[in-house]
C-alpha cells in the first residue's frame, strides 16, 4: 500500500488527537505505528492505552514535559536534535507502517528543527510509509510536499473561560 503525508495543523484543538485517531486506526488494522513526539513529552492519557498495545505501537519523547512558548531552552535544542536522530533511524528501520511526528511543525516553527533535515526525510521515506506531522504553523514545504492538509480552526474554546486540560479529555 503506498504512504501518504498527513498534516494536522492550525490554531484550534485537536491536532495531536487526530493524529492518534489513525494510529489507533493503524493499529487496529495490524499495522504498526511509532510517533515520535517533539517539544510536549507529556504524559496523557492516550499514552494509558497506548501501553496496553506496546506490541503495536512505540512511543518516543523529546521534549521537556512543557510547551515552549518563547525562546527554546538549550535543552530543548538539544533532546530536539535527539528526536530527529532518532527519527532518521526508525524511517530507514522499515519496522512501522505509520509514523506519527507530533508537534514536528512547532519544531521547525521554532527552528529547533531545519525545514531541510524535515523535507530530506519526507522525500526519502520508503514508498509504503505513512508519515503524519502535528503542531500549528505548518512550513509552506511541509503543506506543498503533503497529500493531506488539515487545518484545525479555533472558533471557540473553553479555556478562554478559565477551564484547564481536563483528564480524559484534553490529557
């Protein structure tokens, strides 16, 4: 089956949570699925499930355990450079079906990640690779280069009324 390049991008909620949607998916189809995530390393609760399937699925976090929202720390410079190691190796693997690269948009937004190594890889992947990339501000390349392009939009949101990240819901 030929891999296609997903983009979940935009402002609005629900990025990262479609993405797994089609991991889950994936998974449930015998397919198997590693998402690499950038930036975040959160624990939520998808990750509960996502234990239960560990012969399906491989999880990999390079991020600090919160978003970035100014300047990257040197840290973050650094287990960033680490994913993408890491990501290099797990495409050239052949071992998954789908790799989920969450928040890889925000890594390349903040320029902790080159556009160049990102397109290098998208164009290099084996045919049969499905490659999804999460996080707001999508690079032009990226949105050219992709089959799929969605844009989540924020209309409106409960958190402008103070509510936070509710368990099992947005962790």
């Amino acid at each position: 089956m030929k891999g296609y390049i997903q983009v979940y991008t935009g402002n609005g909620k629900g990025k990262t949570t479609a993405a797994y949607g089609v991991a889950v998916r994936a998974i449930g189809a015998g397919m198997k699925v590693c998402l690499v995530q950038f930036i975040k390393g959160l624990h939520s609760s998808e990750f509960n499930t996502f234990k239960k399937l560990s012969d399906s699925i491989d999880i990999f976090q390079y991020g600090e355990g919160n978003f970035i929202f100014n300047e990257p720390s040197e840290k973050d410079i650094y287990k960033a450079k680490k994913g993408l190691e890491r990501l290099k190796a797990i495409i050239a693997s052949g071992k998954y079906q789908v790799v989920i690269l969450d928040e890889i948009n925000m890594a390349v937004y903040l320029q902790i990640i080159s556009i160049e190594d990102i397109i290098d890889i998208l164009a290099n992947r084996p045919e049969n690779l499905e490659v999804i990339l999460t996080g707001r501000y999508a690079h032009p390349k990226i949105i050219e280069m992709a089959d799929l392009v969605t844009e989540m939009n924020e209309i409106k949101h409960y958190y402008k009324k103070g509510v936070l990240a509710r368990e099992g819901i947005e962790k």
